[in-house]
C-alpha cells in the first residue's frame, strides 16, 4: 500500500503473479471502508454492552445502598429510647 516496492517485487518475494497482487490490492481499496466499519460497529457493540452493565449495576448498587440505610434506621430509633 505504501508502495515501497513495486508490484513486481512484491509477487516475486511472494511467489504469487503480480496480476494477482493487482487484484488483491484492487480489491482491498475498494472493500477497505467495510473492513474497518465492521471493526468499529464491533467495537460500539461492546461499547453498548458494557455501559447497560455499568448502568444495571449502578442502580443496584443505589438500591442496596437505600436497603442497608433503612434496615440500619430502626436500629437507631431503638438505642434511642
């Protein structure tokens, strides 16, 4: 791709024929935007999945948090009389 060598290097330091070559390349250029597409949706997909964890386990953390200050409120109201 940075054309470092030209094709007919390339295929010989390869043994493949450099019109294969031109068509792997041809090929890549034109698919290249889908390849890493896919890369980036896979990425937002875990993305995705680890926030709606992050949020679930927030919110339980905020209910066990409003639990244990109820269950301790009585215990309170109990050493004071």
């Amino acid at each position: 791709m940075r054309e470092e060598k030209t094709l007919n290097e390339i295929a010989a330091e390869y043994e493949i024929h450099p019109n294969q070559l031109s068509r792997w390349k041809a090929e890549f250029i034109s698919n290249a935007g889908r390849v890493f597409s896919k890369e980036t949706d896979e990425v937002e997909k875990v993305k995705q999945s680890y926030e709606k964890e992050k949020d679930e386990l927030l919110k339980q953390i905020g209910q066990l948090s409003y639990e244990v200050a109820w269950l301790k409120q009585p215990l309170i109201n109990s050493a004071l009389i």
